[in-house]
C-alpha cells in the first residue's frame, strides 16, 4: 500500500492526491482533501499513463483488476503448450475485448484472432491484427456490408457460414462490390446454436462456396461449449473426441472432393490439450488469459476438481464494503449492474457466499463463526462468466502485487452490447 507520502513523492508538476487509504478509510485528511482527491487529477493521471505511485487502494470501485504476471504466465502456457502438440492458437476477444490483450497473444504466436461480432472483427483488424476469423455468419444489410467491406479492407479476414442462403446473399454483396472474401463453413458440433450438419451437407456448402469467384473457402469450424465446460480431464477428452467426430469426417470428405482445408478451428480453454487429437488445427480458446469460476471446476489432468490448475485466476473485481448493519450479511458495492453472481467466489475468504441486494448493490453472507469483512474492507472477487463480467467495464487496471502499472481499454464501451 502506498502511503500519502510515497505517492506524493512520485508525483510530479500538477497537484496530486491524497489517495492513501486503509481499509476505505482515509489515513489523513488534508485541508485540500476534495480537490487532491478530485476523480479529474485520477482521470488525468489515467491519461498520461502516469501510474507512478498508484496502489489498488485508490481505485474507484467496483472495477476490474488483472494481475500482470499471472495473465502472461498464462499466454505463455496455452502458447508453449500449443508449439509442443503442433497446433496454432487463434485466440477468441469475446472474453478481453483488448487490444493490449490481444497484443501479448499476437507477440507469443498466435496465428491471428477469433471474435464473436462484426465490430470485434473491425476494432481488431484496425488495429493491425491480421488473420481476425469472425465466427457468426453474417445476416442481414448492416452486418454482410461490413463483412465485405472488411474483407475488401483487410483479405487476411476470414468468417464462416452455415446456410446457403447465407453464401447466396454473400455471394450477392459481393459481386455488387467485387470482393473477394474468405469462409470457413461452420458444422454442428453438440451446440444447437449454429453448425450445419457434418459430412456431405456440410461438403455441399463448401463445394458452393468453391465454386464462386468471389469466395475462398478455407476450412472448417467447430466449436463445442459443453464440451469445454466437461468436468474431468478424461471425460472432456471423451466427449471432445465425440463432438468432433462429424468435423473430421466432413474434412476427409471435402479433401476427397478436392477441396483444400486450411484450417479446422474450435476449441477452448478446457481442451486447449486436447484438440490437437481431435482434428482441429487450430485453438479458439479465450477463457485461459484470465479464468472465471465456470473454468476453476472443470478440474485438469492433475485430478483437482476445486480448481483447474492449468491456469493462474488472473483477474479479480474489486469492490468496497459499504455498509454493515445486520448479522451475517453485509453490503458492497459489487450489484447487479456489475454482474455479481452466487457462484462467483471472494478472493481469500472462499467461504463467502455472494449476493446481489440491487443494481448498485451487492452482498457477503456468512455463517456464524466465520471469519468476515468491515465496513471499508476492500475485498477482491473471482467472476462467474467472463464474456459478460468484462461486457460491464471499459477497462482493466493492471496491476502487480499492489501496484498499479497499466491501464487497458476494454473496447466499444459505449453502453451497447455492440454495434
Ligand atoms: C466460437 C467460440 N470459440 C471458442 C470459444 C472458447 O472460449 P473459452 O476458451 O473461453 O471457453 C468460445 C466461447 O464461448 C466460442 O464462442
């Protein structure tokens, strides 16, 4: 914890803050205690990328933390692990919805970048990102415009398709615009969400896709979240290998028909070892870069169902205990704006359970003879599902140990879930 006189050593120039806080109370008032402590001069420091001095104390919360060395610890596994089994990484945003991020994963081999939207595929590919495979096939005027527009833009983008209506209407922009893009043809693989069905129709639609001047056909994609979420290593080995076995007969079946397969892409953080039995060439995990509760259950090869020990929980909420007036239940401001959930887990007093009081609100409940927070109590709590957690923020503050030393925008945090 940084002291009011460290941080205002390291602080230079303008007027800095009295920011040091213990256990949410201030240590010292100053006179000037409102203007030092201004939200402008924290802002401000935010901006210039000025972190000299800052300690997670002085964070507004609710709000995200991610600890620096675990988050690259876990790149580097899912990266290593993926150059030994001989597979490549195309990471998925969904989760980070970062360019930081994604930069760490591009700087240890990742062969490019999974997304979820449109505008995922957009923000990253502007920012220099090559290989963006967008993995919703694209429906409608505003969402096939930019896909062809961004094909046009950057040809290293890829999306897929599972309908043939989808490749007419495609094929359709297309030509209006003659571009050329790239499609991977999704097949079902145990998700009712999307997927055309394995083997000769799923061959079919890649042979229409061929067939056109305007398209590349480039593989297949294949993704499987119950697979991932399967408890137990042998058991997700097993219901992996099962979900997949309609891609690979689809590959053999496309490769006899002459058609080339670039890339067969799934996977996940739960089967980032696994898939490279399975028939993918590619892994689409995202999870790995900071954990959520979902994965600590899946339990890894070492046979510890508490928590998947494969990957280190990197990123935390950090909330403030701000009132305390009744027995075995006290109130945070982690609600349900900030998406608190009952299976989410409180860093170091695992036998906290969360609440949800109202928008702004949250709860610690406990048993009699706990041990328990107060008023003021800054506590740190594991997130129940990332993709959605993150979805509430618009950024992440880095940290190491107690420091403060980077600040990531998470992107399109304009109140839409995205446009
Ligand atoms: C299409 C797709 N691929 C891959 C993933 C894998 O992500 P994770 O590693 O977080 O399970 C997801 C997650 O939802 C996904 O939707």
């Amino acid at each position: 914890m940084t002291t009011r006189r460290e941080f205002l050593s390291a602080s230079t120039g303008a007027a800095v803050g009295l920011f040091a806080i213990s256990r949410g109370h201030a240590t010292t008032m100053s006179k000037n205690c409102l203007a030092d402590c201004s939200i402008t001069e924290f802002e401000s420091r935010i901006a210039q990328g000025d972190f000299r001095g800052m300690t997670k104390d002085m964070l507004p919360t609710p709000c995200i933390v991610v600890d620096l060395d675990m988050f690259k610890a876990n790149v580097q596994h899912v990266a290593d692990t993926a150059k030994a089994n001989g597979i490549h990484v195309r990471p998925h945003v969904k989760i980070h919805k970062s360019v930081d991020v994604a930069k760490y994963q591009m700087a240890a081999g990742a062969v490019g970048l999974t997304c979820a939207t449109i505008a995922e595929a957009e923000l990253f590919s502007a920012a220099g990102i090559q290989g963006v495979l967008w993995t919703k096939q694209p429906v409608g005027i505003n969402n096939t415009q930019r896909a062809i527009a961004l094909s046009k833009k950057d040809p290293t983008f890829m999306f897929v398709a599972d309908d043939p209506q989808v490749v007419d209407w495609v094929e359709e922009a297309a030509e209006a615009h003659k571009a050329k893009v790239r499609i991977a043809v999704s097949v079902y693989a145990g998700m009712a969400r999307q997927g055309i069905d394995c083997g000769q129709p799923a061959v079919d639609l890649a042979k229409k896709i061929d067939s056109s001047k305007h398209m590349q056909f480039e593989g297949f994609m294949a993704y499987s979240g119950a697979a991932a979420h399967t408890k137990g290593f042998e058991n997700r080995k097993q219901k992996s290998m099962e979900v997949l076995a309609g891609v690979r007969e689809s590959k053999d079946q496309a490769l006899k028909a002459g058609l080339p397969v670039n890339i067969m892409s799934g996977g996940s953080t739960g089967t980032y070892n696994i898939d490279h039995e399975t028939g993918l060439s590619e892994l689409e995990c995202g999870s790995y870069v900071f954990m959520d509760t979902e994965y600590f259950i899946v339990g890894g090869q070492d046979g510890d169902m508490k928590r998947y020990n494969d990957f280190k929980p990197a990123l935390t909420i950090l909330t403030t205990v701000d009132s305390e007036h009744h027995p075995n239940i006290i109130t945070t401001d982690y609600g349900a704006k900030a998406l608190a959930k009952a299976t989410d887990q409180v860093k170091d007093m695992p036998w906290l359970t969360v609440g949800v009081q109202g928008a702004e609100y949250g709860a610690l409940k406990w048993n009699d003879g706990d041990k328990f927070p107060k008023l003021g109590d800054r506590l740190e709590i594991y997130c129940t599902n990332l993709d959605q957690s993150t979805n509430a923020f618009d950024r992440y503050y880095v940290a190491q140990n107690d420091k403060i030393v980077d600040v990531w925008p998470i992107m399109g945090r304009a109140g839409a879930a995205q446009r």
